[in-house]
C-alpha cells in the first residue's frame, strides 16, 4: 500500500479522536481562516476556503466555529490572527522523504520543534528543495464505491476524468486527478451513489521507497504520528511503501 493511503487511512481513524479532544478543530479553523486571509470570506469564490469549509463540516465542526474562524481571516468585527505558512523538508528512516506544511505565529517555535522531532524518531530535516521534487500536487478522493465489483466500480470513476483509481483498503477506493478537476470528479462520483470519505488537494509522491521490515515501518509511523500531534503541524506527506505483509505482521 502506497505511503499516500496508508497514511490517508490512519489520518482519518486517528482524526475521530482527535475530534474528541478539539485537535483537529483546531487545524481546520487555521485552515479556514489563512484561507478567507488570502481569498476572501465567500465560499462560492474561494475554493481554498470552499475546500476547508467542507472538512470542517464533515470533521462535525460547529458552523458556529466556521464562522468565528473565517472572520479571523477577513478581519471582520475586529478579529484577526497572523498565521505564516511554511514547509518543511526532511528524511525520516530508511530515507523516506517527508514534508511537512506548517501553520505557525511562531516559525522559531515551530522549526525548533520540527527538527527535534525528525531527530528523535531517526529522521533528520534537510534544506528547502531537498525533497519537494519528489512530489506533484493531485486533487485525491477516498470513497466506498457503491458498486462492490472493484474493477467495475473503477472503470467508472476513470470514465470522470480520474488519473488514476486504485485501492486503498478497507473495500475503499483512491481517485487520483488534477487539482483543478477535484470538485468535478467529486461530484461526478457522489452522483453515480459513490459515498466520498475525502477529498483534498495534497502532495503525492512521484516514486515509494519499499519499507522491508515492521520496526522500519513503526518508526516512520511515529515520527509522522509526533509531526501530525504538533500544534503548528496542518498535513504531512511521505513516499513510504510497505508491503501488506509487513503491516499484518
């Protein structure tokens, strides 16, 4: 299973807890915010805030909360935060390409706590451009396909203009399409019965490195799980592939 699934599938049974606890709350109301800063407070004309909106209410975030955080961005009423954005660059074990964007009003704090991270769990952060070569942006989908024939239920999703479909676990499928086609493919799947349990625009790796052993595959787990926990810490990205076997193991 490819480093982009696996992660994506962990991410969003860890998110449910973190729901529990305002964590994820939290990450999305920066997101909301940073997003009507730059685009504006109108969902019909920014589809970064659009897009963000979107997670919050299927994440269950109170439209009370959404509201508060889009004025932080416009600035309405008096209200507004400061958020820089930045990505992070580095090596987690067995050179598994990490990145890592960050959502800081403190970018010292921020890459003192990155750097220790990446050092405790047998990674180390690396220069700007070190490893952001290594991915392309996609707009990606993860869906439970109403037709229970996979492959069916794929040639179906590709006939909407999808890059790629594969599996993604869990009887789940992953569409893989250009950033600018997301919202497109998205509602084309919802309208073939298609039940969506993501989509974003991401970074997703070029090439995988192959994880041979599950200590490996531990350690990269918790290095990503610690990045994810920071509170500076929107979204991680790794090129990591480990074999079935391994994660069953």
């Amino acid at each position: 299973m490819s480093g982009h699934s696996k992660w994506s599938t962990i991410k969003r049974q860890k998110a449910v807890k973190d729901a529990k606890r305002g964590a994820a709350f939290t990450k999305l109301a920066k997101e909301i915010t940073i997003a009507a800063k730059i685009g504006g407070g109108s969902v019909d004309g920014n589809f970064r805030l659009r897009l963000a909106v979107q997670k919050g209410r299927e994440a269950n975030m109170p439209n009370s909360n959404i509201e508060r955080a889009i004025k932080k961005g416009t600035g309405e009423g008096g209200e507004s935060v400061n958020y820089e954005e930045v990505t992070y660059e580095g090596y987690g074990p067995a050179g598994v390409a990490v990145l890592v964007d960050i959502m800081t009003d403190n970018r010292n704090r921020a890459s003192s706590s990155i750097r220790h991270i990446f050092s405790s769990n047998g990674g180390n952060l690396g220069e700007t451009g070190c490893v952001a070569w290594m991915f392309e942006t996609k707009g990606v989908i993860i869906l439970k396909p109403k037709n229970t024939d996979l492959e069916n239920a794929m040639l179906e999703l590709i006939d909407l203009g999808s890059e790629d479909v594969t599996e993604a676990g869990e009887g789940n499928l992953e569409i893989i399409c250009a950033p600018d086609q997301l919202e497109t493919v998205k509602n084309g799947a919802e309208k073939q019965g298609n039940t969506i349990l993501s989509s974003e625009i991401t970074q997703v790796p070029k090439n995988t490195v192959k994880i041979e052993d599950k200590k490996t595959a531990e350690q990269i787990f918790r290095l990503l799980d610690e990045l994810e926990e920071n509170e500076d810490v929107q979204k991680t990205y790794a090129n990591f592939d480990i074999p079935e076997e391994i994660l069953n193991a």
